[in-house]
C-alpha cells in the first residue's frame, strides 16, 4: 500500500470510528454533564477537524480559514477546560458535523487528486489522523465514565478470544543493549517514521537481565489483593498513594461493586459478574504500586517494557516491523474482554502477550524528554504532561492500530483510573 493510500484508508476508518461515537449518542447523552476525565462530544468533533484544518487545509495547501471565530474555541489550550460544556458557547451538533464533514471531505479530496505526495505532506496527514485517534480513544473512555452504551462496532462483553490454559509466568529479558524510541529523522523523510516528537531522538540503553510477567494482571490477580483488605492496609500505601487514596477513598478499584457476596464490574452500560481472566482496568498508579508492594513484585520502568516488547532486534511491533491488527485486542475489537492468555501468536521475541492492546500498560518512569528533545509543531503535544504524569505503554483494546507501536509513548496523570490503563509486573531486583 502506497503512503497515500494508507493515510486516505486511515481517514476513513477513524472517520467513520469517531461518527459511529457520536451519531448514536442520545440528545441527553450529547449534554453531558461536566466531568474532569473527558470532553463533551461535540467538542471532540470539532477539536479533531480542527486539527485537520489548522495544518493541512490553512498551513499546507494556504486555504482561508472556514470558521475563524471559532479558532479559540477549538484549540485546547485556549478554551479553559470548564468553557467547553458551557451552553452556548460550543456550537451545536448539526453546525459542528458540518464543520467537521467539511474539514474531513476537503483534506480527503486534496490527498486524493495528487499524482504524488510530499514528505511534508504526509507527514502532516500522519500527525492529524494520530491525533484524531487519541480523541477516538477517548470518545470511547468517555462513554465507560458516563455508562453509555458499549461503541457499535465492539464485541466487548461477548469476546471470542480463547482463554488458554497457559500459566501466568515470568519470562527472562537477558542483559544487554536495547534500542529506545525512534530514531531522528532524515532530512525529508519526517514521513517514513512517524512518531510524535516525544519518542525521539532514540537511543541504545544497557540494561541488566530482568524477569517481568508474560501477561497483565489479570481482575483474578487483583481480587486476591482487594481480598486481602490491601486497600486498607497502610503499609503497600506509599505516601503519594495514601494521599490519594485519602481524596478518593475506596476498598476496591472503580467500576466495581460486591452484591451479596460476588464481585460485579461495570463496562459501558452493562455490570458483569467478575471473570478473572480478563486483564485488569480502570486503576491508577497508586494502585498497581500498592499491587506490587502487596505481591513482592515491581512495575517495569518504561525502557525494561520497551525492551521486553521489542527484543533484540528493536522491533516496532512484538512480532516484526508490521502489523496484522487482528493478533491484538484493539479498535474495540474486545474493548478489554479478552482473556490475559490470549492472541499467543502475537507475543513479543520474549514472550510477552498483549504487549500491544487490551490495556495502556503503567510504567515506574515519570513522563520525561529523551536527552536532546526537540519539540514538534505542536508545541503541547509532549511539553505539559512531563514531569507530572507516568509513562505508559503499549495501547489499549479501545486504541486504534495505526496509532499504536512498542516505541509509543503515552502520559497519564498517575490519580488517573477513569482510563482504559492496567499494568504488568517485573521480579524484584535481588
Ligand atoms: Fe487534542
């Protein structure tokens, strides 16, 4: 597939993702209520066209601006986070589909009429689509805080994935030196590596050998430790994570309750019985550190994942250098249904499953640049969340697959829960 058939066939998948996460949403649903973890979904629309226009339609091919008035109104870090539910101000869902049918059928058309595209060009398709998939993601993350409804094109909550009657294990990373990140580009080939700008420049990194778990904890995994009272037991509580667990207090993680005895979780709409062997969600950082303190264990930093994913070889998928996105749990495929043993075909050359998908994967790093950084077009991308989030890795079952590679980086506030993130573990260092 040429590079130009590959970003027109990602516009419109992600097109069609992000309508079919909106034009089922009731009246009622489209006003939602304020909530700090997401944006009301007309936002969301108009946002990820914005993005669209500002550096492909204005910056590339030096169109007019459509809506002007509205720049402010678009653009994140202008409009306070509070304004964008504010009643009349956010324009409504017919003009802002509009707005957005037009960025999007615009950009497909010059894409398309070209007998050849630039570097730069593709580069900044790249850059729009990538975004527009974070604000897909998200769309779906929103629906699992609001309890609406599972996205349409899920199987979540009747997953076909295969629970295999492999263990739980340790594998073993051998010392050695791994490739981090992704190299600087070549002048004028930004294009045939894409990465935002905070996975680069690579780097090689020597690491000693280290045992982490072929899969992510599992809810099995974490009810023995909610089992156990751990909540409530302060010495698995570090002090960031006593702290919030004071502002958030709770025995269990989010999204779970105990009738009469069991334990029940909710995805989207629906509450299910607790099936352990599906990955764990929805925890934050405090949690999984309690979780490791609890088990003897420790969260992998982001360079041993990167490496455990990767091998040897540094490779941008588990398996090699391309991606079949049916060995993964993700574009909602199972929205996090499938067991933690499955898609064995797609484990990494060490043995890591699900490296890629089912769940953002917390890592003990905090969120920081690469030694010699340099910051992309848009400048807040990367720069406002280092330094106070933690980096994870891997995507999750609601991530798209052309977003998502082992170099990938993603920043979560580390009080976060609301999120479709869980975590793997590594053997203590003796
Ligand atoms: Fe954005």
């Amino acid at each position: 597939m040429s590079s130009q058939e590959e970003l027109l066939s990602n516009i419109d998948r992600v097109d069609q993702r992000m309508l079919s996460l909106i034009e089922d949403l009731s009246e009622e649903q489209l006003a939602i209520p304020y909530e700090r973890g997401i944006n009301p979904p007309i936002w969301e629309l108009g946002h990820s066209a914005f993005f669209y226009e500002y550096f492909l339609l204005r910056g590339f091919y030096n169109q007019a601006p459509i809506a002007p008035e509205l720049d402010d109104m678009w653009d994140s870090f202008v409009i306070p986070h509070e304004e964008r539910w504010s009643p009349g101000v956010v324009p409504g869902f017919e003009s802002t589909l509009s707005y957005y049918r037009d960025v999007i059928d615009q950009t497909r058309e010059h894409l398309a009429s070209k007998t050849e595209l630039t570097d730069e060009e593709v580069y900044l398709g790249q850059y729009v689509i990538a975004h527009q998939c974070m604000h897909v993601e998200s769309l779906v993350w929103c629906r699992q805080t609001s309890g609406f409804q599972a996205p349409v094109y899920s199987r979540s909550g009747n997953s076909g994935a295969p629970a295999t009657t492999t263990p739980t294990e340790d594998v073993e990373v051998p010392a050695g030196t791994y490739f981090i990140g992704v190299p600087a580009p070549a002048e004028g080939r930004k294009s045939d590596n894409f990465s935002f700008d905070n996975e680069r420049p690579g780097f090689e990194i020597e690491l000693p050998d280290f045992r982490i778990s072929s899969t992510l904890v599992s809810l099995g995994d974490f009810l023995a430790f909610v089992e156990d009272d751990a909540y409530t037991r302060e010495e698995f509580w570090s002090f960031g994570g006593a702290y919030w667990l004071r502002n958030n207090p709770r025995t269990a993680p989010a999204y779970w309750e105990k009738r009469d005895g069991e334990w029940w979780i909710r995805r989207f709409d629906q509450w299910e019985k607790i099936d352990p062997t599906l990955p764990l969600l929805h925890i934050s950082y405090w949690e999984a550190e309690a979780y490791c303190n609890w088990a003897g264990r420790r969260l992998p930093s982001e360079f041993e994942w990167e490496a455990a994913a990767r091998g040897a070889e540094a490779l941008k998928f588990p398996t090699g250098n391309f991606m079949t996105a049916g060995d993964y749990d993700l574009d909602c495929r199972f929205a996090g249904t499938a067991p933690v043993t499955a898609f064995p075909e797609s484990a990494s050359p060490f043995g890591c499953l699900q490296m890629i998908g089912s769940a953002w994967e917390w890592t003990s790093n905090q969120y920081l640049p690469f030694d010699g950084f340099c910051v992309d077009m848009y400048a807040y991308m990367s720069t406002l969340q280092f330094a106070t989030h933690n980096t994870c890795k891997g995507g999750s079952g609601a991530t798209d697959p052309s977003l998502i590679r082992n170099s990938y980086r993603q920043a979560y506030h580390p009080d976060r829960s609301d999120v479709f993130v869980g975590f793997r573990t590594c053997a203590p260092v003796i």
